[in-house]
C-alpha cells in the first residue's frame, strides 16, 4: 500500500471500509409484476437510436426484445439513426472479433442468439452511411431497409397491436402512432373492425388513453361540379378513414360542387347549397361517429352565397365558417366571412379556415387565442400559373402553402390539419399536399403532391402542453406593443 500522509490515513479511519462485509444483503429481491407471457400472438416491437455500447440502453433494449421473443411475443428490432452501428459484425480491434476488453462484443452476439432464436432485426441504411458503416459489414441476418422505412415499421407493427419499446423520443413528448401515449410507448389501441367500430372486448381497458390520443387525416383530392359524383367519393373517403380508426377527417376546399374553373371572374359556379339542405345532411349521415369538415358553395336566406366550410358529426352540424380573405377576384363570386371562432367538438376545441386565409398569421391566432388547439385548413391551393415549375414539390406555390402550414402551427403551437385539392379543374391546377403539422411546425404526415390521404395519431392536449411548457407563444405575446399591426388596412394596399 503506498505511504500515506498522517490527513489521508485520518480520513480512511473515519469510516469503516466497507461498511458490511462482501455477501451482505442490501437489495430485496422481490419481483412486483407478474411475469406475463405473450397471448394470442401478441407482438413486441424495439426501435434503437443508441449509440453501440455494452453499458448503453440500446444493449438493454437488445435483452428486452430478446425477453420478450422467449415469452412467446413475434419480436422485432429497427436499428436507426447512429443506433445503426449495433449492427456491425466488423467491431473489434485490433482485428474484427477481436475483444478489446471483456464483454466488447455483447451486442453482437445478443443479436447473433435474437435472430437464431427467431427474431427480426432491421437496420436504416440511412443511418449506417452517415457513419461511414458499410452494408456488407451488418451482421449476418440483419435486414437493411430504406430510410423511410423508419416510418412506415413504426406504422406496420403499431397496427397490428405491437407493445412498442423505443430508447429515443420518438414515441415520447406526444408523437403518437396508433395508440402509442407520452412518456413512454404502450400497446397500440386495437384496429377497427371493418365496420368502422370495435366490440366491447376489443376496446383498450385504459378508457383514459383511448381519449388521449386522436387519429386524424386530411385529405388530398378531385372534386368537380357533379354532386353525385363528389359523394360518392367522399363516401368511399369516409368509409377508407373510418376502417383507419380515423376520428377527424378534413376534406377539401369545395368538396361539394368544386370550386371556381378560374380567379378571374364568376362564370362557372359552383352549385350554391343550404346549410340545412339535404347534401349536408347526407354529409353527416356519412360520418356517423366521425368529424368531418368539408367545403361548399353556401347560400344564404339572401341570396348571398359564400366560400364556406362545415364541420358534422352524424349528429348533425357542429359549426360552420365563412371564408374571410378573398384572393385575386374571388369576391365576384362569394361574400366574405367576417369572423373567426373556436368552437367545441367529440375531438376537441377546433378552428376551421379556408385556403387563403392561412397566409394572414392573425386569423390562426385568432383560433389560438380563443382555444383552438386543432386548426382545419381546407382549401382548392393551385400550383403556379404564370411561373410553373416542371416539378410540382418545387412550385414556388407549392412550396408557400407548406410554408405557411408549418408556420400557423409553430407560431401558435398548435395541431394543423390541411386538405387540399388535387388534379385539375377548368384553368387550376392543384397543389395537393395534405398534411398534419405537429405544434413544433414539423410534418409528421402528408401527402406529397399526389392525391391521397395523411394520417397521423396525435395526443393532441399533450403536444399542445409540451410545446408551450418553456417557449409559450401565446403567454408572452405583448398586445400592447403591437400597435401598428392592429391598424385599419392602409389606403396604399
């Protein structure tokens, strides 16, 4: 032992070292849960962003999927991001297999017994070439993927009712993927039967996260001045979302009638209708224990018709808005709104807007201040007409409507549903890309520039409050400075 100072010899006899001898029990050893097992081919799905480590929490989540396969669970692993270099059969130094120190290659050989025992394992291409990894180096069984793989995996194994494990935030702080609730990753809510409801015993026994979590979808489509026509798809929009365990379904802009074959004058209209006529009343029969929001061409007591939306349930009409900015000469077919207003529905407090209106920050906030936590934007966005690019994702129209889509929902921190048309109609040519925009501004489903639909799971209370817990937009406005931007319209715009 090496010569010590009278202080530091003090200091070791203060206290005994150690203070119980080795053997002692300090530590109970009682298991609280019991130790399920799988049932009826239940599933247990593992995403690893972690870093390749003996000591890290990807290696422990490596054991648990392996746990889990052992009970009877279909175990699955997806690698991405630098959890990619889990992968690798090339570890070791100084040649591969080589342990450097004892347990080096615990990772590799846990995975080696995972996949020999039965389980899947994925790795993001992606991921390993950002780390300069190399495909042939993967272990041998592991199935490299694609990188919007991630993604869709997390969809697949989510609907089938998988017990998901994720050692990132990606389940986490609100992202939701079929039933998967904050602070952690539980069991996916069961899918719908296809007659669009589940039975008593499909029903997730935790009511609460039932209520937490909201699958809703937005819609890019074709709609023209054939009434008939544009129900029935609407119909077979409804029926595809319902199958979905979708709750909140936003259609187009004049999903009812289209919309104008061109800005430049009224020739053309749409097909006016009553907000108690009988399209709108088929409309609600269609969505049934759905909220729907559509678009339409409505007419009033007057005679005035306007660019409106309604929003329905198949109890009836919730509420219904009249659009309020008018572009170009719009306003030689329609009346302008003249109000924004939240109003309460079975998924929550929405606001609803039509296409125009998203590129004026005050009509979202509007919606924001007055509780909205869901925006409905509906619209009939074209692509450039007189500057368009070959490549419809980078029309400048384009690119302006995911703009302002992402910037309604981060600077008001709230959910932002958006449909859109898509095809052609008289001199328009849309847009499409629908989408679901997350409070942080980021797009967590859309369409593209394709027809289709964007679903996305969201605990829609839950991304609202962690948005706003440090950065609150809304706390820290100061109306009292903003003087100017409370003004009436200068006379020179």
């Amino acid at each position: 032992m090496a010569d010590l100072t009278d202080l530091e010899k003090q200091s070791l006899e203060e206290i005994q070292h150690p203070a119980l001898p080795e053997g002692s029990t300090i530590y109970g050893g009682t298991k609280v849960f019991p130790d399920y097992q799988a049932e009826n081919g239940e599933t247990y799905f593992t995403l690893v962003h972690g870093i390749a480590h003996e000591s890290s929490v990807s290696f422990v989540a490596i054991l648990q999927a392996t746990r889990a396969l052992r009970k009877g669970f279909e175990s699955a692993i997806y690698f991405y991001g630098p959890g990619s270099l889990n992968c690798l059969a090339t570890r070791g130094f100084p040649t591969t297999g080589n342990s450097a120190f004892p347990g080096e290659h615990n990772i590799n050989n846990s995975l080696g017994t995972f996949i020999q025992e039965g389980g899947k394992v994925y790795c993001c291409r992606f991921g390993l070439s950002l780390h300069g990894a190399r495909e042939e180096d993967l272990i041998e069984g592991v199935i490299p993927t694609h990188p919007l793989d991630v993604q869709d995996a997390l969809i697949h194994y989510a609907r089938k009712g998988a017990i998901i494990n994720s050692t990132y935030m990606f389940c986490a702080g609100g992202l939701r993927r079929a039933g998967v609730r904050g602070g952690g990753c539980p069991r996916a809510a069961p899918a719908p039967s296809s007659a669009g409801s589940t039975t008593p015993e499909d029903q997730p026994k935790d009511g609460a996260r039932e209520m937490a979590t909201l699958r809703m979808a937005a819609v890019a489509a074709p709609f023209g001045r054939d009434l008939e026509e544009d129900l029935a798809r609407i119909s077979a929009l409804v029926a595809d979302a319902r199958a979905s365990g979708v709750r909140l379904l936003a259609l187009p802009e004049a999903c009812l009638g289209g919309y104008l074959a061109s800005l430049d004058g009224p020739e053309d209209r749409p097909p006016a209708l009553r907000i108690d006529g009988p399209e709108i009343r088929t409309l609600a029969t269609l969505a049934r224990e759905m909220v729907v929001v559509a678009g339409y061409c409505e007419q009033d007591d007057a005679g005035v018709r306007y660019n409106s939306a309604v929003c329905v349930t198949g109890d009836g009409v919730l509420a219904n808005y009249r659009k309020v900015h008018q572009p170009l000469r719009e306003d030689l077919s329609y009346g302008a709104g003249d109000r924004f207003a939240a109003f309460d529905s079975p998924v929550g407090r929405l606001g609803m807007q039509i296409c125009y209106d998203k590129a004026f920050p005050e009509a979202a906030r509007a919606l924001a201040l007055d509780g909205a936590q869901i925006v409905v934007s509906i619209s009939a966005w074209p692509l450039s007409a007189t500057d368009p690019h070959p490549d419809p994702a980078q029309d400048r129209w384009m690119r302006r409507f995911d703009l302002f889509d992402r910037a309604r929902a981060l600077e008001n921190q709230i959910v932002w549903l958006a449909a859109n048309q898509s095809g052609t109609f008289g001199s328009l040519r849309f847009a499409s890309g629908a989408k679901v925009v997350d409070p942080g501004g980021e797009v967590v489903a859309t369409t593209g520039v394709g027809a289709g639909t964007a679903v996305a799971e969201l605990d829609v209370a839950a991304v609202v409050e962690s948005a706003r817990r440090a950065m609150g937009y809304l706390r820290d406005l100061r109306p009292d400075a903003y003087g100017a931007a409370a003004a009436p319209r200068p006379a020179a715009a």
